[in-house]
C-alpha cells in the first residue's frame, strides 16, 4: 500500500496507487470529482434520485476499471466517459426522457441565467426560464442532449467530449449544431 500523502498527489498517482490496492487513493479520487459527475448525472437523468444512482454506479464500476485506466486522458475525462455511458445505459433500458427535475442541484451556478435586475419577479422569471430550458433539453434525443449539456452547460471542449463519448471530434460539432438548433425551434416564441 502506498504510504506517501495522497492530499498532494495528482488524480493520475491517485488512481495508480489505487490501482495497486489503495483504497484511501479511490477516496480521495471520488471526493474530489463526485460533484463533477453528479452534476452531469444530474443533466442527463429525468429526476435526481436516477442521477444519483448512476453517479453511485458510475464510481463503482471506475473503482472495479481502475487497473484500466492507463493516463492517456485525464482521470476526470476518463470518470466522466463511464459516467456518460452509464446515463446512456440507463436511459436505453428504462426509456425515461420524458421530464427532467431540475431539483438535482438548484444552487448550481453553471444552469443559471445571468440575471442582473434585483426585483423580485426577475429571480421569478429567472426560474421559469430554467425550468423552460430544462423541459426542452429534456425532449432531445440523449444523443444531442449529452453534448448540448457538456459543452454550454459544463464547458467542455470538442476534444474533451469526443474523448467522453467515445465519437469523433466532427460529430460532435455536428450533434451539437443540431442539438441547439432542436432548442431553439423548441424555445422559439417561448422565451
């Protein structure tokens, strides 16, 4: 077991003394990306309780896959590709992209509206609007939706979603191009 302090070493030592039977490592691995992949369970399943269960999964089965993971991308592309495939699986098996809560984590800042007014029916609208956005990213085919989500909701770059997906980087410009191009024919005269 390896004795070094693992609050200093990076996400690529972590999950090789890990690897190597450290279970402190996978700890500290999963503390420091569960918010990061519950968050994006949270944009891909219907409800919060089915996101959390697939960011549960999701570390389960890195931890079962960790003698896999060789460094070639980050540990956090690596966890959020498994973590991508699992929604994926569950959506498939259960068919449920009927609806989705936006109860998952509604203090986080990377789904808001910027919204300077301070009245009070601005935060309304301004959660209305969220609400509208969650409902329309809800009906896109999960093959849109999971890009349009980790490139404008969690910023991540083509190259970065390619690697998640496991899809090239050009179709994933595409399905993002289409993607938006569905909310905005969903949203148009709404908003």
């Amino acid at each position: 077991m390896v004795r070094a302090n693992a609050d200093i070493r990076n996400d690529a030592e972590l999950a090789l003394a890990c690897a190597g039977g450290d279970d402190r490592a996978f700890d500290l691995l999963m503390t420091r990306h569960r918010d990061m992949i519950y968050t994006l369970c949270c944009r891909m399943m219907p409800n919060s309780d089915d996101a959390d269960d697939c960011a549960q999964e999701s570390f389960v089965k890195a931890y079962s896959k960790i003698k896999t993971y060789r460094g070639e991308a980050g540990f956090g592309t690596w966890l959020s590709r498994i973590a991508y495939h699992t929604c994926l699986d569950h959506l498939r098996s259960a068919k449920k992209m009927k609806k989705t809560s936006i109860d998952c984590d509604a203090d986080d800042p990377g789904f808001e509206i910027a919204d300077t007014r301070s009245e009070p029916s601005a935060a309304l609208d301004r959660s209305e609007k969220q609400r509208l956005i969650a409902d329309a990213l809800a009906e896109l085919d999960p093959a849109f939706r999971a890009v349009v989500v980790l490139c404008d909701i969690e910023g991540r770059s083509y190259e970065d979603i390619a690697e998640i997906t496991g899809i090239p980087a050009g179709t994933v410009k595409s399905r993002i191009a289409r993607g938006r191009d569905k909310l905005r024919a969903q949203l148009k005269g709404i908003l």
